[in-house]
C-alpha cells in the first residue's frame, strides 16, 4: 500500500466502516492510525466520490484567490 492514499481510497474505507466493519480491522487492513480514520471521518464523513473532487476544486480556487489578493 502506498504511503498516501487517494480520496477515492479514503471514501471506499469509510464506506466499509459504515457498513459495519470494526474499525480497528480496518485501520489495520489498511495501515493507517486510529487517529488518521477518524480524521478522515470527521472530513469525508457521508461524502460520495463526486463530492471529495467538488471540496478539492473548491479548496483548490481558495487557495488561488487567496494568493491573488496577498
């Protein structure tokens, strides 16, 4: 497993936690910290796929607008 996962790999995780695998297994199937899935919950929690890649074009134009006016 590759040392950063993608958000399409983060949604899928959280997907098999809601479907009612316990999340130390997963954390372990997967290699990441406890800390890092609820992270992750806590952010990506009840989003689909299309609405990560909405959140990252948004957080993306932020960032652009910000150094605009910096």
């Amino acid at each position: 497993m590759s040392k950063r996962m993608t958000e399409s790999q983060i949604v899928a995780m959280l997907k098999e936690a809601e479907a009612g695998i316990p999340i130390k297994e997963l954390c372990r199937k997967h290699h990441v910290g406890n800390s890092t899935f609820y992270k992750w919950r806590a952010k990506y929690g009840g989003m689909e796929l299309s609405d990560v890649k909405r959140l990252k074009e948004l957080e993306e134009e932020n960032r652009r607008l910000k150094q605009m006016y910096a």
